[in-house]
C-alpha cells in the first residue's frame, strides 16, 4: 500500500534537536511528519543507547561496595537502565500523541528528490512532502576492518554492549576514547577485568599531562590496565568446551606481539554521521568525505531548505549541541530578528564519565603557553583543598582540579576539573567564561555550604 502526505515539516530522526523541533512546530499548529527507523530508538541516541543508559550504568556501579556480587550488581542495573529507558522512549513519543497535526512514522527514510521523501513502514510506503525538512539520524559507531574483528560472535559497539544482560568478566577495549574510558570506568566498577588497548601514545592526550596523569592512575587503581602504541593485528574467536566463545586479540607494542584474551570486545574507535541509505545525493545535499552532511553556521545543507542538526552535520556529538542545533534551525524558521548561530557558540563544555568525572571547558595550560599567552593557573589535588568538605562527606577525594587565567584580564581560559560532581561545576565555570566574569570575582562568591563549587574560593587563591 502507498500514500501521500504533505507537511511544512518533515524530521527525519527521534534525537533531540529534530524531535524538539518537530513537537515545539507542531504545538504552533504546523503539519509535521516526524520518522524515526526503530521503536527502540524513539527520543534518539541519548535516551536509548547514549547518554541515559551509560551514565544510568555508571552511578548504579558507583554504589557497588567492595563486598558487592559484581555479577548481581551488574543484572540489576542493566534491568533497571532498560525500565528507565523503556519509560523515557514512551514519554517522548506520547508527546506527540497530544498534538493533532503531528504524525510519526516509524521505517527508513530515503530522498525522492529534495522535498520528497519516501518511507517505507513494515506495512505500507508513504511519499511524504515537505517545504522544509530537516535530517537528525545522528552518528553510528565505526567497526573498521580488522581481521576477525567483524566476524567474532563477542565483539559488540557501545550501543549493544549497554543492553548486554551477563556482565563480561574480561573485557577488551579497542580505543582510548570518551566512549572507550567511560565503558572501561564502568565496567570494572562491576568487577571486569578491563584492558584498553589505545593506538596513540597517549590517552586522553588533548588534557593537560598532570591532568591526564590523574585520569590514567585513577583508573587504574581501580583494576582497568590501559596500554598505548598498540597496532591491532587481527581478533580470533576463541572456541571453549561446555561454554560461550570468547576472543583473542592479538596486538604489537613496538613491534614487539603480544595478545589479550576476553569474553567480549568493545569496539570504541570513533563514530561517523549516519547519512548511509538516506539517498541525500537525490536531494543534492552535499556530504564530506566522512558522510556528514554539509551546513552553514545556521545549519543549512546545501540546499536551503534542508537542514541537518546534531551528530549528523559532523560537529561535536553531545546532545546539548543538537539542542542548541535546534535553537539555530528555529529562528531560521520563525524569521527571528537576531538569529543564533553556531558562531555564537563559547565555551562548550564536556564531561568523561569516570568515578569521579572528567569535566572540562576551554584551553589547557599547554594551549595557552602555545599561543604565547601570559597566564596564571590554580592546580590543586581535591584532598589537598581543605575548604571542600563535601569530598570528603560523599567520600570521594580523589582527583584533581586546575583553572587557566588570563594573567592580563583575570578572565577564565579554561578549566579541568577530575573530582566529584564535576559535570555540574564545570558550567558555573563555562557560564563564567561565556559573559567575562573574573577569575577574582568567582573567587569571591558566596556559595553553598558544603558543596564543590566552594572550592573555587581556595583554588583561586592559589593562581600563580
């Protein structure tokens, strides 16, 4: 069976940007057809296999005690991320039940031409359309082709090891990447034993050295072994009497061989766009040599009334990006007078998830130095703050934190912060940056007792 419909909005991806876009258009009255390929994926990336699920895995690991049954713990959470997400994908998509002139289709989306587009549901096919559409199908992991690697019945990417039930009790690593460190950060706080084996010579190697160094030795002391300089050769399935196989992956450190056994393998070596089938050339939507999809700085493709939003157009893949993709995309769309830009983008703010997080914001100490910079930086280890009795409450002082001044202007250049509740301190930093608050003025401030955001008052005191 086929049908025709005609919107002023197409979205074709559930993830943040395109479906706030879609519910937010369609509230004011808009036709909007919004696609997305899976039901398990409605609400995008994020909420079913990204942001929620591991962070959900990484606080329930973090409540394991030392006496815990790894395995048990391990159960238990996978059971309770999979409720949490099952409730949010149900909460996204009744959004759109409420709104009478949205409608969601679930199948793959491929371009007619550039304002049709064709999508084929397990029941029928549907022409939808569109004066405008935009493309947020977001990034899918990179699974290169290392001998075996594909072929190895334990081999999995982040999206499918987060709803793996049976807690591996040896896990391999490939990449020393966010998603990499975080999944290794996890996983040994259930007990696995964790390898990472890291191409580069370093990992983390955009941090600061002492910051990295922190990073690398809290891990692990926490059981994870990280090895760098690694070419990967292949990966055998290894066959095991009476019970599931398992891999052995066979590396060179300085050309010298060497080989690691696992139950599974994480393959964590970067992400790409996921333009593939999407037929975007019928659309004459321009792409790069990596698939992402082409836009200006209001995220306009090639053809301007085709947008892409979010991991797809080939910026950083945070959510909070997508969101802001489609703050971007809104005034383009509701003829704002000043309308945002990603120019207008400034310090941009990340987190690694470990035990405690790696927030970070703005430039390095190395960067600074680099570009000439007269500066002065606040390094302190968190047990070495005396102020920051909230550390020592939660018991978690471990870490470190470190802040780069202008030494001209006592503006903030940027900051790393390893300790406890560092993804949320970090923005008072990044919101300090963004409107030219000083560092002498965030010194001052009055904060929260006992908080981690006091330690600023003794960390800037220490700039040298």
């Amino acid at each position: 069976m086929t049908r025709d419909m005609t919107a002023d909005l197409l979205v074709i991806g559930f993830g943040k940007g395109g479906k706030t876009l879609a519910a937010g258009l369609g509230a004011r009255g808009q036709c909007v057809v919004l696609v997305e390929q899976s039901p398990l994926m409605y609400g995008g990336t994020c909420i079913n296999t990204g942001c929620v699920p591991t962070k959900s895995m990484v606080y329930q690991g973090e409540r394991l005690g030392p006496a815990g049954d790894g395995k048990l713990a391990y159960a238990a959470a996978v059971a309770t991320t999979e409720q949490l997400t099952a409730g949010l994908r149900a909460t996204n998509l009744s959004i759109f039940d409420q709104i009478d002139t949205a409608t969601v289709l679930t199948g793959t989306a491929r371009f007619i031409d550039s304002t049709t587009v064709e999508v084929c549901t397990e029941s029928d096919r549907v022409t939808v359309t569109a004066a405008t559409i935009v493309i947020g199908t977001g990034s899918v992991a990179v699974v290169p082709d290392i001998p075996g690697l594909r072929q190895c019945p334990v081999t999995r990417t982040s999206d499918q090891l987060v709803r793996q039930v049976s807690r591996p009790d040896r896990l391999v690593v490939l990449g020393g990447g966010y998603i990499g460190l975080e999944f290794a950060s996890m996983y040994a706080s259930y007990g696995s034993s964790v390898t990472v084996l890291e191409q580069r010579d370093a990992v983390l190697g955009s941090e600061d050295e002492d910051v990295a160094t922190a990073a690398v030795e809290l891990m692990t002391r926490r059981g994870v072994t990280v090895i760098t300089g690694v070419d990967i050769v292949d990966v055998h399935t290894v066959s095991r009497v009476g019970g599931p196989p398992a891999a052995r992956v066979n590396y060179t450190v300085d050309g010298d061989p060497a080989c690691v056994e696992a139950d599974t393998v994480l393959v964590a070596l970067g992400r790409r766009p996921n333009t593939s089938g999407l037929g975007l050339s019928c659309a004459g939507v321009e792409t790069a040599a990596n698939g992402a999809i082409v836009v200006d700085e209001f995220r306009r493709t090639s053809q301007p009334h085709i947008f892409a939003v979010g991991d797809v157009n080939g910026g950083p893949q945070f959510t909070y990006i997508s969101l802001d993709d489609y703050r971007i995309v809104l005034d383009q769309l509701t003829t704002a007078l000043a309308p945002r830009s990603a120019k207008d983008r400034k310090a941009v703010p990340n987190c690694l998830f470990l035990t405690p997080p790696l927030a970070r914001v703005g430039m390095t100490e190395r960067q600074a130095r680099s570009e000439g910079r007269r500066i002065r930086v606040a390094s302190s280890p968190v047990d070495k703050l005396a102020t920051v009795a909230r550390a020592r409450i939660v018991q978690e002082t471990e870490g470190m934190m470190k802040v780069v001044v202008d030494a001209d202007t006592d503006r903030i250049l940027g900051a790393a912060l390893l300790c406890h509740d560092a993804h949320e301190v970090i923005n008072l930093v990044a919101l300090a940056m963004r409107h030219d608050v000083t560092a002498t003025t965030l010194r001052d401030e009055i904060y929260t007792h006992p908080s981690m955001s006091e330690a600023f008052n003794q960390l800037l005191g220490m700039l040298r």
